[in-house]
C-alpha cells in the first residue's frame, strides 16, 4: 500500500489516482503544496484497497478518467458507495471527455482538462469542497 503523503497544514484529505508515476507524482506534490493529505494509487484497484484500509474521512477523489482496467467513472461510483458526499475531480487529456463526465451517484463532479496549472487545479478542488483557498 502507498504511504500516505502529509502536508504540514493538513486538513482535507484526497484520493490520487493516476496511471502515469510521473504525473501521479507532480499532483501529489501540487497537492501537498496546497495543503491537503494525499492518498495515492495507481489505478482503481489500488485506490479501492486504499480506501478499505484508511478509515479516516476522504473527502475528494482526484482520478485520471482513462486509465486501464477500471476507469475513472467506474472508479468514481465505487468511490461514492464507499465514501457518500464526497466529490470527484476528474482529469483528463482528452478534450471532449469533459463532455461527459457524470460520476453515478457522485454528489459533486468536476472535469479539469490537461495540461493545466497549480493555479486552476486549486480552484476546481475548492470548487467542489466549497471552500476558499489561502493563499
């Protein structure tokens, strides 16, 4: 299982999951930067074990939508039968997958297209926690 990441200003906590090791590594770091514990994971299996063990709240997935195996949708409805109220934040290279980004029984969904910045990422988790970032 991935440790944990913790930042120093802890507060929110947020469900990683990406693919790519690099990119799940530059979130991460984004992340932390910005304050919130990271759960990182793989894929969706990994994200799913994650989820079983860390009994804590988890009030974000963060996911890549095309990943192999379980995508990021079939991610996102586990994820909201196992952690109800939480919101998901989906990422994307592909342009016109925004266009159809529902998240099942996902209380709140959002869709950031790649590449984007720190900057943009921060407003659209903060969007979804409905919460003002500190600059």
């Amino acid at each position: 299982m991935p440790r944990i990441a913790r930042s120093r200003t802890l507060k929110q906590t947020i469900l990683l999951v990406d693919d790519e090791p690099e990119v799940r590594r530059l979130l991460q770091r984004m992340l932390l930067h910005l304050g919130f514990q990271v759960l990182p994971a793989k894929d969706g299996p990994e994200a799913l074990s994650v989820l079983a063990k860390y009994q804590e709240p988890v009030h974000l997935l963060v996911t890549d939508l095309q990943m192999p195996g379980m995508d990021g949708r079939k991610l996102a409805r586990r994820f909201a039968e196992l952690r109800p109220g939480a919101g998901v934040l989906f990422l994307s290279g592909v342009a016109d997958e925004g266009d159809d980004n529902q998240g099942g029984d996902v209380v709140a969904v959002r869709f950031l297209p790649k590449p984007f910045t720190s900057k943009q990422l921060a407003a659209e988790i903060h969007a979804l926690l409905g919460d003002t970032p500190v600059d």
